[in-house]
C-alpha cells in the first residue's frame, strides 16, 4: 500500500472511531434500565484479579527472550482459552537487541524540567532507573528464577477477541504488556495490566455475554525494550483493518481500530516523594487512577473524547477510586496507536511527570514483589478494572443473553 493510500485508509478508520465516541458521548444508546454493564462490573472480584497477579508472578520477572518469558505466554493462552475467549492467536515478528529504538513519545524541547511526553516536573524528584544487579534481590530463589539473559530471536505475544454480534468489522483494543525485568516479579510492571486484561477477557468471554462490536484482548511482549510488540502489531496488521476474509463470509480477521487502552501499572499511588526521597507506606487516600491521552498525537481529538468516556464510567461504576485524565500519555503500548487510533492509557500515576520522577519506588526494581502491596493497592487495580469494564461495556453495547 503506498504512503498516500495508507494515509487515507488512516484517516477514514480514525472517522469511523471518532463517529462512534462522539455518538456515545452525545448519550446515543442510552443504557436500559437494568443496567447490563453494572452487572458485568460486578463480576470482577478482588481475589480473582489478585489470584491472576500472582500466578504471573511464578514466572519471576518474565524478561523478554528468555524461557520464563516464553512459559508465561503459553500460560496466558491456556488461560485464555479456558476463559472461551475466541480467536485465541499469537503475533511472531524478531527482535534484535542492535536494532534502533523507536521514539517512544513525541519529541519535547530540550529542557531539564520537562518530562518525557511534554509534562513538567514540579516538587521532590527521586532517583529512578532499572536494576540489572541480581544480587539486590535477596530471595535466592527468585534470583535463579531471572538469572538466564534475554537472547534475541523470534518472540511471540498472544491476544484473542469477543466478537460483535452486530458489527465485527469495528473493534475496541484492550491490552498490556506481560513482560518485566529489574529482577524483581514485575507484578505492578505489569502483572497488575496483565491481569487486568485477562480478567476483563473472562468476564466478556462468558457465554451469556452478547457485545455489538468486537473487542479484542492482547498481551504485549517487548514493551520494556520499546514498545517492539505493539509496534509489530501495528507493522503487521493495520492495513489489515476491515477487510472481510474470505469476502462473504462476515469474517473480520482484524476489524477496523475504534479505540486502543493500555493498562499499564495500576497497583502504586502513595504520593509524592519526601524529601529524602523515601515515599510513604500506605496508598494515599486521595488515590486515583490517571487516565492518559498524547495531545501531541494526530488522534489527540479524539483521544480526549475517550478518556473522558472513561472518565464517565468510573464515576458510575467504580467503587473506590476516582481518575484524573491528563495529556501526556507516553512510554506505554498505546503510543504507536496514537496517530491511527485514538488512544488512551490507564495507570497509577502520571507516567512522565510522576513514576519518571519516583512516585513508584519499585519501577523496574527487585521490590516489584506480589508481597509488597497490599490489598488497598490491589484495589486500585481493581477499580481501573471497573472502569475499562464499564466504558469498553457501553462502547461495545454489551448485554446480557437471558
């Protein structure tokens, strides 16, 4: 496809996308008076997305090219498959460690005060970074768990998909990256993403769940080298999008993007550094889950219109946590979306101006244990749940087969 034609295939999909959030945010469908996504919310259970993080937490920290990695793929898919999610796939591409790293952001002015993405740092700044030293992890275990090094070579990701009953040539993505390092469990970065994903996976997947618009579920690998997985996908699959296999069949191997949501860290919102850099042990009571959009993207507009979607559906079904939305989403999956599709990303903090500046101090370290939260940070996670669950809910017409 040439660069003009691909140029016009994009911008007749981010149409589509941007007429179908301006519908749902005009208040078109209107819920019914049973709510069918309020009892889709109240599925999800604190100790089953607990249960999850920590399953993906046997596998340590999960580093790309590596046979942990690769295990926990193949437990993803089983998973996956035993929740009667359809369409279960992998996407293959190569990863070499020489190759040239993508931007992952738009560029910002060379100023120290600015974060990546375009937000500006304000108060205490920590020190941050990624542990590759494995004697800072003091569980011998775990230390043997993670000691084998990535090797380049073929990787793989999975994702499946709930298919609309009424259009599935359109398609929401729902996705998180499965893959960590920092010799830790990486079960904030991003096991609580991961498990996010899966949960909201089996909750669509149950068989008395009927949607209008298809959704598809999809577990990144390589995102902490890149984004090499998300940008594969989008090489490999966006000139795919609508395009009916075999013609006649009402088969849409990749429907037409409507929107992309990343989960992206999802369990740490204790505040703000000290100033001796020391953050405080228990989550803040004024936590909330930070919904991201790129102002900078050239689907900004529609961007901002999903994440106040989102937005809109915490305030109607989370149970304890509000969000903030902000315009500096950067260094997550979503990014290499955000020109074709809007895209959104969901987190604890603020990527750039917060977690970049120590809000989180396990990023990428040995403590990124399952044992290091607690239930009120799992909760949090869990909220983030509700909220995607709701919006993705409405978006996708979600009802319940009686």
């Amino acid at each position: 496809m040439s660069r003009c034609a691909r140029t016009v295939a994009a911008a007749t999909v981010l149409s589509a996308a941007m007429t179908a959030i301006t519908a749902l945010a005009a208040g078109e469908g209107a819920a019914p008076s049973i709510d069918p996504v309020k009892v889709l919310v109240g599925r999800l259970d604190l100790d089953k997305y607990k249960a999850t993080i920590r399953e993906l937490t046997q596998f340590g920290d999960r580093r790309q090219g590596t046979d942990r990695n690769r295990a926990a793929v193949n437990w993803i898919e089983a998973q996956l498959k035993s929740y009667g999610c359809s369409n279960v796939s992998r996407l293959k591409y190569s990863y070499s460690s020489t190759d040239v790293v993508r931007p992952s952001g738009p560029p910002v002015a060379h100023d120290p005060n600015l974060a990546v993405g375009g937000a500006r740092y304000r108060g205490v700044a920590a020190k941050t970074g990624v542990n590759t030293n494995p004697m800072l992890q003091p569980d011998q275990k775990l230390r043997a768990l993670n000691s084998q090094p990535a090797k380049d070579g073929e990787r793989e990701e999975v994702y499946c998909t709930k298919i609309g009953s009424a259009h599935p040539e359109d398609m929401y993505i729902v996705g998180a990256h499965m893959d960590g390092h920092g010799w830790g469990e990486a079960a904030n970065d991003d096991g609580s993403g991961t498990a996010l994903v899966m949960e909201l996976a089996r909750i669509l997947s149950a068989p008395d769940v009927r949607t209008d618009r298809s959704i598809r579920f999809a577990l990144w690998n390589n995102e902490e080298t890149g984004l090499n997985g998300a940008y594969a996908y989008v090489t490999q699959r966006a000139d795919l999008q609508g395009k009916e296999v075999p013609a006649g069949s009402g088969l849409y191997p990749e429907p037409k993007w409507l929107g992309m949501i990343q989960h992206d860290m999802m369990l740490f919102d204790h505040g703000m550094p000290r100033a001796d850099g020391t953050v405080r042990k228990d989550q803040r009571p004024e936590a909330d889950v930070n919904i991201e959009f790129q102002e900078r993207a050239k689907a900004a507009d529609g961007a901002q219109k999903l994440a106040w979607i989102f937005n809109s559906a915490n305030e109607a079904y989370a149970t304890d946590y509000p969000t903030t939305v902000g315009p500096h989403m950067t260094n997550t999956d979503s990014t290499p979306f955000m020109d074709l599709v809007p895209a959104i990303s969901l987190r604890e903090n603020e990527r750039g101006r917060e977690i970049g500046a120590g809000w989180d101090p396990q990023w990428h370290e040995p403590t990124d244990l399952y044992k290091t939260y607690s239930d009120a940070d799992f909760r949090l996670g869990l909220n983030a749940a509700q909220t995607t669950l709701g919006a993705i809910g409405r978006l996708s017409g979600a009802t319940l087969i009686r």
